[in-house]
C-alpha cells in the first residue's frame, strides 16, 4: 500500500485556475466603476461552455443611505449576489413586469445574514445590495451580456437599456425608502 501525503495550499486566482474559476476576494483587481460608497473591482470572465460566459464581479460597498434610488433588471438572464466576507446586506426586490416599468407598490426588501445570498430569476427588479455593516463584500454573478453596451436612455441621466438590462432611475418618480 502506498501512502501520500499532500499539503494544503490557500486557494488563489492563480492556483485554481487549472480546475476551475476562483469565486471570492482578489485584491489585485483593478476598480472599473464607483459611486459613493460602492467599489465595482473586475470583472473576470467565467466560461459557462457552448459559447456562453457569466462575469465574475466583486463590489465593496460602506453603509448605505435607507433610500432607493434606481431599479434595475436583467431579463434574459440570471444574477446572483453573494456576501464574500458574511456580512448582512438587504436587497428590494420587485416581481418582473410585463411593461417595463417596476411595480413600486409590489417592492419588497429581504435581509441576507451569515454568507447567504440570491440568485435572481431573469426578470426581477433590484436595487444594488444595501450594506449594514461598512466594508461589506459583495460576490456578483451575471452574464457578459448584462455588462455590455448599457446605452443611457434619454429619459432619465441615469436610464439606461442593454442587451439584458433595464434601468430606471426613481428620482424624480417615485421616492422608496427603506424601514427596519
């Protein structure tokens, strides 16, 4: 009988690449967007095979202010939104509408603890991830295609219309705040 022992290496970007995508924190990740108290870093393309491709983003995000201030949707596609270090975060979330518009009445808003996230069905309504606790991490997974070519809609400075993204922005329209 033949015995191997085998030493336990910290996982890296790096190091998994021949077996698969590193999902976590990589500090050597350039910041491609930012708005106060939020830091977009990557994204990192993750080959889903048969052509397709999901992005890999990480966000950093202080506390935010209790205010809703945009809505969006990917409506052909998934996304998902983990917290990478496990801290609570509070994501509103809408039913998928048929006209375009989100149901402000229908909002909803749900607290993730202890690592938990989402992966939202095609369609959803959502505000970016509201952070409780500052410095909190975000995993973000969703398709290539939801990331490219977001054209500003001339409705609205922060409109916007993608491939697979629809944006709107509430001020103006509709204020929504957030209770606990």
């Amino acid at each position: 009988m033949s015995r191997r022992d085998i030493v336990i290496e910290e996982a890296t970007p790096t190091a998994v690449s021949p077996f698969g995508d590193f999902i976590g924190v990589d500090p050597a990740l350039p910041v491609f967007a930012a708005w106060p108290g939020v830091s977009v870093l990557g994204p990192t393309p993750i080959n889903i095979g048969q052509g397709g491709e999901l992005l890999h983003v990480r966000m950093q995000a202080g506390i935010f202010p209790y205010r809703v201030p945009l809505l969006e949707r990917h409506f052909k596609h998934p996304q998902t939104y983990l917290s990478a270090n496990g801290r609570p975060f509070v994501m509103v979330l809408g039913a998928a509408t048929k006209d375009g518009l989100p149901d402000i009445a229908q909002l909803r808003a749900f607290v993730f603890r202890d690592g938990a996230g989402i992966v939202m069905k095609a369609g959803v309504w959502h505000e970016f991830p509201v952070a409780l606790v500052d410095d909190t991490r975000f995993t973000v997974i969703l398709s290539a295609e939801s990331h490219i070519n977001e054209l500003a809609a001339p409705a609205h400075p922060a409109d916007a219309r993608g491939p697979d993204l629809e944006r709107f922005d509430l001020s103006g329209r509709s204020e929504v705040f957030l209770r606990f």
